[in-house]
C-alpha cells in the first residue's frame, strides 16, 4: 500500500482524536510535589494527542517497561523497575520540548533488541541524531542498564540545545554499569568526521524530517555513520510529506532493506496509541 495514503489515513484519525472532549481540563494528570508531569497518568488517560499540551511542565516523569515485556498489539500495563526525569525548556523551541514521537521510538527500540549472550561480550554502539531533550536515548539507556546489557549510547544535537541536553543526561546518570550515556554536538553534513563510521549498532531519530533541517544531509550523515548491519529507526509523525519525500527516497538509494510501521500495524503497539506516529526503518548500507 502507497506510504502517503497510509500517512494521510494516520493524519486523519490523529484529527479525529483531537475532535474529542479535552482531557487536560479535567484533573486526569498527575504531578509531583515539584509539578513535574507524571506520564504514566497521560497514558491512563489517552484523548487528545498533542504534544504542546505538556510544554508548561518544567519535566516530564516517565516508566522504563521491564526488559522481559514485549510489544503486544494493545498496550502492555506498565510495571517498571526505573523512572527518568526529563526537563524542558520553551526557550528553545520545539528542540527544548518533549514529543510523543521520542517516547514511542525509545520504547519501540528497546522491544526490538535481542537478548543473546554475545551482548554481553560486545557492547551495543547506539547513536541518536537530534536528541533535542535526549528522551529517546536516556529512555534507552535507563531500559539496557535495567537488562544488564553493556552499551555505549552517544546523544548528539546542535550546540543551541547542548546545555539542556547535558542537563538531562546528568539528571538522569546514576550508578551505570552497563550503559554509558554522552551528550555531544553533531551537525548533519559538517560534523560527521568527528565520530567514527561503521561503528554503530543503531543509528535513531525522534521527528527529525522536518522543514526545519536538511532531509538530503540527515541522509547523508546516516549512510557514512552507518555500517552494512546498522539498524536505523526514524519515528514520524504524519505531517510535511514533501519533505519525508525526499528524505525516504535518499535513504532508499543508500540502504537495501527499508520498511515503515504506523500505530496499530500488527506488532506495532505501545503504551502511548499516538495514530499519527510512525517508524521508519533502514539497513543493509549500499
């Protein structure tokens, strides 16, 4: 079936939600004694999908799901062994805030991973483009130390969003003996030379095909940073076809294998039901 149609089906029932009762003027949502928002009382009580609901909360609490649990077509309860705290700041723009995307492809990603005992062994090398908070990788990160699964995890963004990714990095680094987490500035096209190529595992990116970058060099820095066996997951949501246009069709001149996955697809389930997110997936370097 034709990607646009199934984007535009996702976009659709995205509004259609929206049309519903605004679940935010009722007190669903919890808080901490800090007004920190707790996510999980979000995911009890799912209506509207929007992120800019949340930007008024200096951070945001999430759930890891335990590493034994597996994504079912319906959500799974959460039952976590660790939380993360994630701090926004308005000021910079939608880089500062969280989004339902990072949340879904952290989550998602941490459900693909499998357990052998050659990972035990070598390390898994994961690197995210445009962190922005950095959820997607401390959510990872937190998820492999849980799993006792050594790895090495490098969050980059632009040297404006820097500090507040450092911040959240720090929040959230407790004693780790299996996952490493370092926040570090990456441009897409210029500073691809400052990491090492064919040495990632993962290559991952929360709602990075926007008008606001370089589909074509987001493309570009993904190939070199990637090796044959990389496994590079982009999550979306259904909106500025033009330019997911042009990013997918410079993926799929560089890499064999590449699949999209929108919310509800069989195996596809999570404990945030966002229609309008979906992943992208890349691998098989040409």
């Amino acid at each position: 079936m034709d990607k646009s149609f199934l984007r535009a089906m996702a976009k659709q029932a995205e509004a259609e939600h929206a049309a519903t009762p605004d679940p935010y003027a009722s007190p669903n949502l919890k808080t901490t004694p800090s007004g920190y928002l707790l996510y999980s009382s979000f995911l009890a009580n799912q209506f509207v999908y929007d992120d800019l609901k949340f930007v008024d909360f200096p951070a945001i609490v999430y759930d890891v799901l335990t590493p034994n649990l597996s994504p079912p077509t319906s959500p799974p309860t959460s039952t976590s062994t660790s939380t993360i705290t994630i701090h926004q700041d308005k000021k910079q723009g939608k880089g500062g805030l969280v989004w339902c995307a990072s949340f879904i492809l952290g989550e998602y990603i941490s459900t693909t991973i499998e357990f052998s005992p050659s990972l035990s062994s070598s390390p898994l090398n994961i690197l995210e483009l445009g962190s922005g908070t950095g959820l997607a990788s401390i959510y990872l990160s937190a998820f492999l130390e849980t799993s006792q699964i050594h790895s090495s995890i490098t969050t980059t963004d632009l040297p404006s969003l820097l500090p507040l990714l450092e911040q959240n990095v720090a929040a959230n680094r407790h004693e780790s003996k299996f996952s490493t987490l370092t926040p570090s500035i990456l441009s897409w096209g210029v500073d691809d030379g400052n990491f090492s190529p064919d040495s990632f595992d993962y290559i991952i990116g929360a709602d990075i095909v926007t008008s606001l970058y370089d589909p074509i060099a987001l493309a570009s820095t993904i190939h070199t940073l990637a090796n044959a066996s990389t496994k590079v997951y982009i999550s979306f949501k259904g909106r500025e076809q033009v330019y997911h246009d042009k990013f997918e069709a410079a993926m799929n001149g560089k890499f064999v294998e590449s699949t999209v996955e929108l919310m509800g697809d069989e195996g596809f389930g999570g404990r945030n039901r966002n229609p309008g997110v979906g992943i992208l997936f890349f691998t098989g370097k040409i």
